[in-house]
C-alpha cells in the first residue's frame, strides 16, 4: 500500500513538472513566434503591405514617443503595438504631456497627440495618429541627409526668424519640427543656390527680383530643383509676370471675395476652404484652411513641357475683386471676375510623350516629327497668398499641416506612401417575421424546455440507483 501511495505521489510530480515545463515551453514560443489574426472583413486591425515592407526592412532601432492625451492613450497603444509586432526595431513609450511637461518641452510637442521618431541623430514630428503619416514618418527618418529648406531673403520677403504677427519664424518651427534644416538664403549677395537646397521658398517678395535672383531661381528649377513660391495682391507686377514666363502660372491680381467665409464666422477676404481638387498634396487631406488676402492663380492653356494641377480652389459664390482702390466689396458686374478663383497650384514635368512617324508617300523616305522643347526638371508649388504661413493665421486649423505637406511633398515625392484609412462596413443583421417567430420558438420555449427534461431525466434516473 506505502509503495503504491509513493508511486502514485511520484506521479503526480512528475506530472506537474511536465505540465510547468509545457506552460513554459508555450510561453516561450508564444513570446518568440507571436501570431495575430485579424478576422475583420476590411482588415482595419492590420497594418497594409507598404507598411508591412518598411518595417521589416528597418536597418535598425527606431525610438518612438507618443503625446496622447489622456482618453487616446489606448488607440495609441493598440497602433504602436502592431507595428513592433512587425519589427523588435520599432521601439515605442507613451507619455502624458500634462503629467510630464518637461518632456514634452524637451521634444518641442506643440499640441495633442503627437508623435516623435528619432533614428540617432535624426528625428521627425508626426501630428496624428494614422498608419499613412506614421509610416511616412518613419521613412523620413530612414534618410541619411537632412533636407536643408531654403528661405529667399533680402527682397522684402516674409522675415524668416521673426515672431511678431507678420514673421513665419512659426513656420520655421514647423519644419524644423518635421527634420527639415531650415536657412536662410541671400541671392542679392551670392547669387547661387547651394547644391544641398532640397527646396527653395519664395515668400512673397515686396519688391522686384533682381535679375540675378530670378535666373539663379530658373537655372534650379530648370535643372530639377524644387520651389515653393507665395504671392500676394500687392506683390509687384514685374514678380507676377515672371511666374507666367517661367511656371506657365499668370497672377493678374485682384482680391479674393468669399462670401461663405462670412457664414463660417470669418472675414469675407479671407477665403475658408473645406474642399480640395485631386492633387498629390493634398490626398486625404480633412483640415480646413484659411487664406487671408489672396489673389487668384491662372494656370495658362496647354503650357509646354509642365502640367499643373490646381491644389487648393475657393467656393463657388467667391469672386475676385479686380479694383483693389474700390471701397465697394460686393460683386461688381462687368468689372469683378466671378469664383471659385484658384489659390494654389503644383507644377510638374509633363509625361514625355511617344515620338511618332506620320506616313509618307511610298518610297519616300519616312518623315520625322519635330522635336518638342524639354521642359523644366523641376517641380514647384505657387500659392496666391502669403498670409497663411505668416504667425498670426498659420495656427488655424490645418494652415500649418498643408504648408508643411507642400513641402513635404517637394522633398519626398518620390518616397512617401499613400494608404487610405479601413473601417469597418455596416452590414445590418436585419430578422424577418418567420425567423424572429423561429428564434422565439428555439431559444425561449424548446432550449428550456429540453433542458429541462434532460435534467429531469438524470435526476429520475440516479434516484433509482
């Protein structure tokens, strides 16, 4: 019997020592081959294939910091989660920038929900939360240069490093937030551009350029070079003129007049636009935007060499003031140019087309078609207006997401990624009279009922035993 009781003790341990072994041996596997799957219908728990790509081809650690606030805390772990479940060099912490405002001065947080990724040196600033900008994030911090931004100064332009009212020194802040080494550049004294100039802005020069200003601007751009040109209703006719000559863009002036801006608890010169056209910039883009003073654009017919693509437009019931002295807003027939006015533009290198041979006579020898000037290498970016840069608007709303967008998309063009958001369909689960009759039938009378004569039965049946 004592033999028999220590073997069955024996046993027993020997049994618990497998079982804890097994639980270990499971835990391990399951924290060294971790598997997911998403069973939604959209796949709105995982990450899209580009995503998946760059992860996987991480050269090495990334350190993320998120800025929630408080109730987003959760979202925001549960998509930083996914992504280091794709690479262990994707790093990432949580921080509450009301519990630590050290920390959040010391990675310049500017606003809620932010997120910082830093790769040694270099680090880029993500606004929100979605899989399209955290992954463009990430590939922006992957590149072994700083993009340098050059600033045009000395010809009246939008002061670089001022923060009074009319300066962009917000501006500056923001790109430099985005990784972007911003400077300032004096062609009245070099007048070159530096081979490192990832893009050049122009903002809205007050006086005439000087010759050697604007053909060191062409010679950039002709060759590939990126820039982001502002205008305004007061900027010299001799500026506007060259933008047609040299980007196929006219500005003819005149103010813009949107009445809608009045309903949307704005002033009427300061078009509010919620809408955009298709365009490479402004691809899911859901922010509003101010443009406080602005002339209209007009790209010319059939511009040779260049396609332009309208970026940002007004509303329908704008209009464009042409007689900037005239102290009558409303439209003026015959005089003013009726809306909607366009305020932005890109500008491209058009598709180079397939060279043809038209047929000729038989036996003659075949005739070439002519050749069609090369146009410009470059790309560039004119807005109407200066204003929504300057510090006094470029906090409204999404004026600071689209400026930095903008020149986002002159340095990156070719690297960044578009993934649209998935949510989940709505598929109503909808009973009809016989099922819900069906349903009522099962699971409130026969289900019970069952149950109750099978357990009638076994107590029948051990009250026989």
């Amino acid at each position: 019997m004592r033999r028999r009781n220590s073997l069955l003790a024996a046993n027993a341990v020997v049994s618990a020592v497998l079982i804890a072994a097994l639980l270990v041996a499971l835990n391990y596997l399951a924290a060294e081959h971790h598997v997911r799957w998403d069973l939604t219908a959209t796949r709105e728990h995982s990450l899209s294939p580009q995503t998946i790509k760059v992860l996987r081809s991480l050269p090495g650690p990334i350190e993320v910091v998120a800025f929630p606030q408080g109730d987003g805390a959760g979202r925001y772990r549960q998509l930083l989660t996914t992504y280091q479940y794709y690479s262990k060099n994707f790093q990432f912490r949580i921080v509450d920038p009301d519990r630590n405002p050290a920390e959040a001065q010391k990675f310049k947080i500017t606003s809620y929900g932010q997120i910082v990724l830093t790769r040694g040196k270099a680090s880029y600033t993500v606004d929100t939360d979605t899989e399209e900008q955290l992954t463009n994030g990430i590939l922006h911090v992957l590149e072994t240069a700083k993009k340098v931004v050059y600033v045009l100064q000395g010809e009246g332009e939008v002061p670089l490093d001022d923060f009074t009212r009319n300066g962009m020194g917000t501006a500056k802040q923001a790109l430099t937030g985005k990784g972007f080494d911003v400077k300032a550049l004096l062609l009245v004294q070099t007048g070159r551009i530096p081979d490192d100039a990832a893009v050049v802005i122009v903002p809205s020069p007050t006086r005439d350029l000087l010759p050697q200003a604007r053909d060191a601007l062409e010679r950039y751009y002709q060759n590939g070079g990126k820039v982001f040109i502002m205008v305004d209703p007061q900027t010299p006719p001799e500026v506007r003129t060259w933008l047609g000559s040299a980007f196929h863009v006219d500005a003819p002036g005149g103010l813009v007049i949107d009445p809608v801006s009045r309903i949307l608890g704005g002033d009427f010169a300061v078009p509010i636009v919620t809408q955009y056209p298709y365009n490479d910039i402004t691809q899911n883009f859901t922010l509003a935007t101010a443009f406080p003073v602005s002339t209209p654009l007009v790209p010319q017919p059939k511009p040779v060499g260049v396609a332009i693509t309208p970026v940002v437009r007004s509303s329908d019931s704008s209009y464009v003031k042409v007689n900037l002295e005239s102290k009558n807003a409303a439209f003026e027939q015959g005089i003013d140019v009726k809306g909607p006015a366009i305020l932005a533009v890109e500008v491209t290198p058009a598709p180079a087309a397939s060279p043809s041979t038209p047929p000729g006579r038989p036996g003659a020898p075949p005739r070439t078609s002519e050749a069609k000037p090369a146009g410009p290498k470059g790309a560039a970016v004119i807005v109407g207006n200066s204003g929504f840069i300057r510090n006094t608007y470029i906090g409204l709303v999404g004026n600071r997401d689209l400026f930095t967008s903008a020149v986002a998309w002159l340095t990156e063009s070719g690297n960044l990624v578009s993934i649209a958001p998935r949510t989940s369909p709505f598929d109503p689960f909808i009973i009809g009279g016989s099922q819900g009759r069906y349903l009522f039938l099962g699971g409130v009378i026969a289900l019970p009922l069952a149950l109750l004569l099978f357990g009638g039965s076994v107590y029948l049946r051990r009250r026989t035993l």
